[in-house]
C-alpha cells in the first residue's frame, strides 16, 4: 500500500532519540554500535553525537538517568542496567537484554564487601551498622527481605575507600572483583545480578514507525553481541577425510560443505564459539582438514 502525500509528509524528519550511558559504559557501547553498523562521531567530551543515519537523534546521559528520561518520553530508547531500573522504579518497556559490561562480555554483580579483617562474615551481622552505596533502594529492600535493620547512606563514588573507615560495609556494582581484592576487601554476599538493558518509552513503543526502527536498532546489537564469542572457520578436505573432521566438530555445529573444482574435495565453513578453537583448529589438522582459516565475525543474527 502506497503512503499519501500527508502520510509522507508526517514521516519526513521522523527521529528516534536514544540515550547512551556516559561514563563507564560509554567506549563499550560505542564500539557496540560501530560493530552493528551504526558509526557514530562526536568531538571528545561531547554529549550529542552524530549517526549516519540521519533517524537517529543520539546522546550521551548518565546511566542512573537514563530510566526516568525513557519513562518520561524526553528520549524513546535507552541502554542502562538492569540494577537502576530497579533503583528507580520506573515503568519502561524492556527491549533487550544486552549482555556487556565495561569489560566485556557478561553481567556485572551488586555485592556487599567488608573490610578483610572485618567480623562481619554474612547479612545477619549487619544489624545496626552502616552501609554505603549509589543503589540505596535495592540495598534497603534487600536487608528488608533479610530481616535486618541497617543505616543506608548514598555514596557519590570512591565507595571502596569508605569500608572500614566512613562506614562498616559497601554494596558496590563489580564484575570480577578485582577493585574491591586491590582495596582489601571481602565479598559476602551477592545482593543483584544485573546486565545492560535496551529500554524504550511504552508510548513510543506504541508507536509503528519508532517501533519499527526501535527493533531495528535492537536486532542490530543483539546481531553484534552474538558475533563477539564467535568466529568464523573455513577449510578445504578430501572427501575421504569428511567423516573424521565432522566427528571433530562440535555436535551442534552444521557446517555448510561445497564441492571444489578439484575432484574429491570440498570446503567446509562452520561458526565456532571462539574460545572452542585454539583446542579445536590442531584436531581438524589431525583429521585431515588443510588450508584453515580462521576470520572474526560482526554480526549473527539466530
């Protein structure tokens, strides 16, 4: 069905406002985008940025701030984590689980951390004493649901250096650990496990022409993040030795074969997950497999 004239003329300037999470997630995300497809540019330290595509309004907010701006529709789409959706209890439409953090692959963990010498050893031993952190509600409903009565103060950053010091514990966002080991602290428990959400406005959800382009951005991203723990494999095999190489191959990996001009031979082409291949490339040599080929991926889409 053909659009009218009036139908085209609404569409004309259409935009899609997105917001970005400055700060730690900010170089992650960018390159995210970049590797779906959607270069963006900007001068350092910028907070608009510019696309390609010329539908997309993008720019650069604080991620504890992304939540209310998509709930209140000053921007369609959002990337924050899942711990301040729930710090800030608000209602948007949750698009996509984009599973990144700083860096890298895979979630980051809100825990609460004690000095290494601490007696505190578990929750329980937190009554009466004093926790900061950035996530306040989560930390206090979490003790709620614990059974336990302790002061919750906010922490505008640096929390590490407070254990011990300006309070008795922290609940603090970390992925490996490594930050907190580096300023003598223990971990004792795991409060949130939280990932990168693609959040939208319901209204603009609502709406066809941002939803469409909404699902658009979203299939592009997850395409990217799906490519980051693969890797593209070619090779070339005797017929004879097709058997042997396929029993090498992951059971779930179906490779595509073609025949080469070369009679008796094929190729083989197969996406692998890239930690499977340092182990698996000497296997498919010993099977028979000649002229490997190992090539990085930008996007799979399932």
């Amino acid at each position: 069905m053909s659009l009218t004239s009036m139908e085209k003329e609404e569409l004309k300037g259409k935009r899609l406002v997105i917001g970005l999470p400055k700060g730690s997630l900010e170089e992650t995300t960018k390159k995210l985008f970049q590797k779906a497809g959607i270069n963006l540019y900007g001068k350092p330290r910028a907070y608009y940025l510019v696309s390609e595509d010329k539908e997309l309004e993008v720019m650069l907010i604080r991620a504890q701030e992304i939540p209310l701006y998509v709930e209140n529709g000053d921007i369609d789409l959002g990337l924050t984590g899942k711990d301040w959706i729930l710090e800030t209890g608000v209602k948007v439409k949750e698009v996509a689980e984009l599973a990144y953090a700083k860096s890298g692959l895979g979630p980051v963990k809100l825990v609460l951390a004690v000095p290494e010498n601490s007696s505190i050893k578990n929750v329980k031993d937190l009554q009466g004493k004093r926790i900061a952190t950035e996530l306040v509600r989560i930390t206090r409903e979490y003790l709620k649901k614990n059974g336990v009565k302790a002061e919750v103060e906010f922490s505008w950053g640096a929390t590490e250096i407070k254990a011990g010091k300006l309070c008795d514990a922290i609940a603090e966002l970390t992925e490996s650990g490594a930050t907190l080991r580096a300023h003598n602290l223990k971990i004792i428990d795991t409060i949130l496990v939280s990932t990168t959400q693609l959040i939208a406005n319901y209204q603009s959800f609502a709406d066809p022409w941002k939803r469409k382009k909404i699902e658009y951005v979203s299939l592009l991203l997850q395409a990217a993040l799906n490519a980051e723990e693969l890797v593209g494999l070619k090779l070339n095999a005797r017929n004879a030795d097709l058997k042997n190489i396929l029993a090498v191959l992951p059971a779930l990996k179906r490779p595509t074969i073609s025949r080469l001009s070369q009679r008796g031979w094929s190729a083989l082409e197969v996406i692998c997950k890239r930690d499977e291949v340092t182990l698996l490339i000497p296997k498919l040599k010993k099977a028979g497999a000649q002229g490997i080929v190992e090539y990085p991926l930008n996007r799979v889409i399932y």
